[in-house]
C-alpha cells in the first residue's frame, strides 16, 4: 500500500517538470490523433490504437499523469471531431485505463510479462465489464445483449494491443527515449 501511495505521489511530482509537461503534451496531441483513426464496426464496437499514447503516457510518468492526458484527451477528441453521444463514464473508464497502466508499469522494468497483465487487467475489468455498462445505460441495450460481442472484440484485440505497445515500448527503449525525457531507463 505504501508504494502505491508513493507511486501516484511521484507522478503527481512528475507534473512539476516542465520537460514532463512538455512531453506528456505531445503525448496527449499523438492520442487525440490516433483517436481519430479508428473503425467503427458496430455503435457500440470500435477498433482504435490510441492506448499506444495512453499506455506510454502512463508507463513514463505514472498513473496522475496518464490519468489527465486519458481525461483530456477524450474532451478534446469529443470537442474537435464528435462521433456519437459524449458520455463522461466513457472518459472515467479511459482515466481508469491510464491509471492502471501507471500502477503497473511506472517505474518499473519493461517486460513481456508486465505489459499483458496491464493490458488483461484493462482489457477485462475497463473494456469489457464497465465500458459494456457505460453502454446499456447510453443506448438502452440490455448488458447481456451487448457483452458476447464486446467481449469477443476484446479477446481478439488483446493479442494484438499486448504485441504492439510491446513492440513500441521496446523501440522507445533502443532509442534511449527515456533518457531524453529524463526517466529512468527501459529495460
């Protein structure tokens, strides 16, 4: 509990830096970009890649910062190019997201193993549980109506997430980008 407690404290400090502020800014402008490049194969399923950005957000500089880059981007995504109802448990369960990325990877060595259990944790309890109740209580749809195939998207997808932010993490690790932001270094 006390590292924890100090995890979300060092990221809330994180926020004191302005090369942190600076690059958590860039961050946030690549989510709201990759958000906008998506598929919407149902009105309630869409495919997206904007986690990359959140995901890393969080594993740089912890689950405060990733938490408001996940929250504002979803505002500004909403406010420049509105597809669909806004809905602010959809921008909870984005916030949520980041911040179990942060509790997960912030300062903590890059591996394999790590980076499914983020992405399982989100996938399961974010993605499936509560976005799917985020949306019988925006379209009216029963939440065993809506779960098979929710569910179904997010099995398919959670491979294919794991092995991308693997792949991005490890390139951000040879290409020593976190020294440059001044965090410590992927392993």
């Amino acid at each position: 509990m006390k590292n924890l407690k100090k995890q979300f404290t060092d990221s809330f400090q994180e926020m004191r830096d302005l090369k942190v502020l600076v690059a958590a800014a860039m961050l946030l402008s690549i989510t709201v970009v990759l958000g906008f490049y998506r598929v919407q194969l149902t009105e309630s399923i869409r495919i997206g890649f904007d986690f990359i950005a959140k995901e890393s957000t969080s594993m740089f500089f912890g689950p405060v910062v990733g938490c408001m880059v996940a929250g504002l981007s979803d505002i500004i995504s909403y406010i420049i190019k509105p597809v669909g109802a806004f809905f602010p448990g959809l921008t909870l369960s984005a916030m949520l997201g980041s911040v179990i990325y942060g509790v997960i990877l912030y300062k903590r060595p890059l591996s394999l193993r790590r980076i499914i259990v983020a992405n399982s944790t989100v996938t399961v309890f974010v993605n499936m549980l509560l976005n799917t109740y985020w949306m019988t209580i925006l379209y009216g749809d029963a939440f065993a109506v809506l779960f098979p195939a929710r569910a179904m998207k997010q099995i398919i997808m959670l491979p294919v997430e794991i092995i991308l932010f693997y792949t991005v993490a490890k390139m951000f690790s040879k290409a020593n980008l976190a020294d440059m932001i001044g965090r410590r270094t992927l392993r």
